[in-house]
C-alpha cells in the first residue's frame, strides 16, 4: 500500500504542479511530499521483517485426551 502511494503522491505533487498555486511549482516541498512515502515504506518494511511479533510462536502443549 505504501508503494501504491509512493506512485499516487509522484504523479499528483511532481506531475500535476499546475494545480498547485505558482510560488509552490517547482519547490522543494512538492519533492518531499512526493518522496515521503518511500521512507515509510522502508521503515514499514524493516519494522515488520526484524519484529519479533510476526514470527511463528511455539504452540503450548495439547492437553492429552484419554479415553
């Protein structure tokens, strides 16, 4: 999702500036905002791979069934 809107923030801040009023066309700020996502995504991305939350937890042991 993050790259969905990496994709999305790229086409609207970089390649739509002339919605934006003139003093914002070719800023910096339409860079950052459209590069934004990209750090998250790697952020989102490393957070998830190193956590130890997502990695398979040993299942307690069944109570034994007698007949």
């Amino acid at each position: 999702m993050c790259y969905g809107l990496f994709i999305a923030t790229g086409s609207f801040f970089l390649g739509q500036q002339q919605v934006f009023p003139a003093f914002l066309r070719g800023s910096i700020f339409l860079t950052v905002a459209a590069l934004l996502p990209l750090p998250l995504l790697i952020y989102w991305f490393l957070s998830v791979r190193f956590s130890k939350a997502y990695k398979n937890r040993l299942l307690p042991n069944p109570v034994p069934v007698t007949p």
